[in-house]
C-alpha cells in the first residue's frame, strides 16, 4: 500500500481506522543523527523512556483498550519502537443474532463448540482451486475476505492464504455464510522471521542493538462486525451468473483477512481451533 493510500484510507476512516506510532529511549541523544528522518517519515520524536507503565499506557490509550500490556520490564532495554493499529467497524449487512446457534467446529487439534452466525443473502463469491471465498463489507470502505479451504488439513490450509486467493475476481451470488463468532488473542515474535527473510540492517542502528521484535494481536467478530487492534515493538474483483446458491461453512479452520477498496491487506488472521 503507497503513502498516498495509507493517508487516504486514515482520512476516510478516522472514525474506524487509527494508526499510531512512537519512540521511546533511555537515552535520545543516540537517535540524533537520523531524529529528522524519522519525524519526516512518521512524525515522531523520541521521548524519554521512563516506566514500564508509560509504555503499557500508551498501548491502551491508542488500542481502545484492547491491549493494556505490551512489555513487563525495561531492564537492558535501551530503545522501545511502538506501532499501533486500532479498527473497528459493522458490517453493511449485520447478521441476525436470532440465527446464531451453538454449532460444531472441526479444528486441526481437536473439536470445540461455537457460536455459528448465518446469513443468507446476495455476496461477492468465488471459488478456486483451493478455496472458497466471500467478501463482507463494512459500512466502512473496508471489507473482509472469508477464505476457506476446500480441505480441512494444515498443508491445504497454508496454501490458500495466496495472493491470488485474495485478489481473485468475485461475483455476486446468493450465498448462505455460515461463520463463528470469535476472539483471538496472539503474541509473536518477529525477529527470526525478519532475519529469514535476510532483513539485516535494522538490528544494528548507531551503536543501538535491536534484539527483540514483538506482535500482540487481538481481533473481536460479532453479529454486529469487527474490532481488532494490533502493537508491534521493537526493543533495542465483476461479471454476473445465473442465481445459484452457494453454502460456505465455516465450520473447520479459515482465514480472516481484512482488506481495503483495491484489495490491499490491512489485517490477517486465522481461526484454527
């Protein structure tokens, strides 16, 4: 996604769309050669790192509260890079919760029970080689991707997260969509994927080691629509067809993906369990 995008999609959205970024170090005075890039770039300055609370407390109040922790400590830490996303927003077309029913879900570990959501109107659909596919928009100009694989096993599961999946060309269809409400909560490190893909200069910066890269996740899904929020840290589409009805199921693993009006990814995630 281009700059020009990101502050289009932020000016339309800032009821539903907040991004925010900051930098706190022990010691600013290290940033000072490339201080001016970065508030060129994010429009930012370092601050003083002063507490573990400063930096938490900053994660809730630009997370919605979402997320209220985001390190524990700050001993050795010498620099602390915050980026946080916060979305919320209905769908254009809310499901009944009076069709919500406790239902079966099939995950790859084991089975659980959850609160399945229906729907049956007319939806962008697909089908692929790998996937079926539905688009729900929101009443923002933003929409999520249902991608479902045809197989309920891990390999089939990981191959259809493509991008071609996500770009494929939908038509409208009449569509009966079944999906789980769903709250997940995740915590990654990123580090070791950055470095398998032969990202390298960012863990050394004037004498400042970068040697922790942390993702903390939360998405919310309802009848009503969507609210996720995200921080990451850094310590030192139509042609129509004849109507037929198409049953998309989400009753086994599938991924969520949020996207904007030319299909650009905004968030992914995936139910699994």
């Amino acid at each position: 996604m281009s700059e020009s995008q990101i502050f289009e999609l932020k000016q339309s959205l800032s009821s539903t769309l907040s991004i925010a970024s900051n930098i706190f170090c022990t010691n600013a005075q290290q940033l000072t050669s490339f201080e001016s890039t970065i508030f060129k770039c994010f429009n930012l300055a370092p601050e003083p790192l002063v507490s573990v609370d400063q930096v938490n407390q900053w994660c809730t109040r630009n997370t919605n509260g979402k997320i209220t922790e985001i390190i524990d400590s700050i001993i050795g830490i010498e620099c602390i890079l915050l980026s946080a996303v916060h979305f919320k927003a209905n769908w254009a077309f809310k499901f009944d919760k009076r069709s919500t029913k406790n239902a079966a879900f099939t995950g790859f570990a084991s089975n659980s029970s959850v609160q399945m959501m229906r729907m049956s109107r007319k939806l962008q659909y697909a089908q692929t080689a790998s996937a079926q596919i539905v688009r729900l928009d929101y009443t923002a100009q933003l929409s999520a991707l249902i991608i479902l694989p045809l197989q309920n096993n891990i390999k089939a599961f990981q191959a259809a997260l493509t991008f071609e999946n996500i770009s494929t060309s939908l038509t409208e269809a009449q569509v009966v969509l079944e999906l789980p409400k769903f709250k997940v909560s995740s915590k990654l490190n990123l580090l070791k994927h950055l470095q398998q893909l032969n990202i390298s200069k960012i863990f050394s910066i004037n004498g400042l080691k970068i040697n922790e890269i942390t993702q903390k996740t939360i998405v919310e899904v309802n009848e009503e629509g969507t609210e996720a929020a995200s921080v990451t840290k850094m310590a030192t589409k139509c042609a129509r067809r004849p109507e037929e009805l198409k049953v998309l199921k989400c009753d086994k693993p599938f991924w969520f993906v949020i996207c904007g009006r030319e299909n650009d990814v905004v968030f992914v995630t995936s139910i699994v369990e």
